[in-house]
C-alpha cells in the first residue's frame, strides 16, 4: 500500500487538493448566496450584475431589451423587444464555472505569481465569454425559438465548458510546475 501511496503521490495531492478548494469556495459561495437574501440586488449582487451587463451588451447591437427581477422565483426576466425569452439564474453568473476552474488550476498549482494571475484572468476570460455567450443565447433565442431547447442545452453550455477546458490546457502545457516536474 505505502508503494501505491508514494507511486501515486502526486495524483493523490491533485485530487485531496481540487476537493478541498473546490468544497472550500463552494461553502463560501452558498454562505454568500444565503446572505443575498436580503439583498438591494435581486436575486443577489453577482447573478443582477450579470443580467444587467448582458442586457447592456444585447442593447449595443440594436435590441431593446429590459431585465426585471421575475416575481415568483430568484431569476431576472430578459425581455427582447417586449419578448420575454428566458431567466437568468444563479447558475447562469458563472461563478460555479470560474470555482471549477480555479479548483484546477489550484491542484496543478504553478510558482504563487503565474497561478495567480493566470486564476485572475482566466476567471475574468469565462466571466466575459459568459456574458456574450447569454447575449448570443438570447438573441438565438429570439429570432429561432424553436431552437432554444438545443442552444439552452448543448451549444451554450458547450461553449462555456470549452473554454474553461481551453484554460485548463493552457495552463497544464504552460504554467504548471507538476509536469515540470514529472519530465
């Protein structure tokens, strides 16, 4: 057994370190869900922010658009042209993404400055990709709703797991001190 424990060491570290982390952000990200509860920002300051930046990306390419805080759950209603096409949710701010990617990134940690930074970018990269990926997603939706099912699903979904899998290869051939060390 200690043979397998010393043969796989590294992989064992990469694994207790991803959980930690990514248990450790996910407890902080719920503790700060439940604290938006009783927030000035509907559903909370994060999921508003990104409702509100896709609305004004959607606006510069020539639709009218309104999100309002929707009524009977914790969503924003996008409305495109006084058509209400879709709910941006929790889920849909990227930050349960930008933890699986910092999670990674943590457990195939490089020297503290190139982590760091690559970590700051990197989540700002999926932040943004993900606000063009709902505009995208909701004029889509607008001119072929027929298609929302798959777009809501596979395409978009694949876009942002695409990235963050970009960033992970990235990072791995670049960065990370763990191949360094196993060549």
């Amino acid at each position: 057994m200690k043979e397998l424990v010393i043969k796989y060491k590294s992989v064992i570290k990469f694994i207790l370190t991803f959980l930690l982390v990514y248990i450790s952000l996910s407890v902080v990200y719920k503790f700060y869900l439940d604290a938006s509860k009783d927030s000035l920002y509907y559903p909370d300051y994060i999921t508003n922010l990104v409702a509100v930046q896709s609305a004004d990306l959607i606006d510069t390419m020539g639709y009218h658009v309104q999100v309002v805080p929707h009524p009977d759950e914790p969503s924003m209603k996008l409305i495109i042209n006084n058509v209400y096409l879709a709910r941006i949710v929790e889920g849909c701010n990227s930050i349960s993404v930008i933890i699986l990617f910092v999670s990674f990134i943590l457990a195939f940690s490089g020297k503290p400055k190139p982590t760091f930074l690559f970590i700051l970018s990197g989540s700002v990269i999926i932040y943004v990709v993900n606000l063009v990926r709902i505009a995208v997603l909701s004029i889509g939706i607008y001119h072929y709703p027929e298609k929302s099912e798959i777009l809501h699903t596979v395409v978009f979904p694949g876009i942002i797991y695409g990235i963050v899998f970009l960033l992970w290869i990235v990072w791995v051939n670049r960065f990370s001190s763990m191949i360094k060390k196993n060549e």
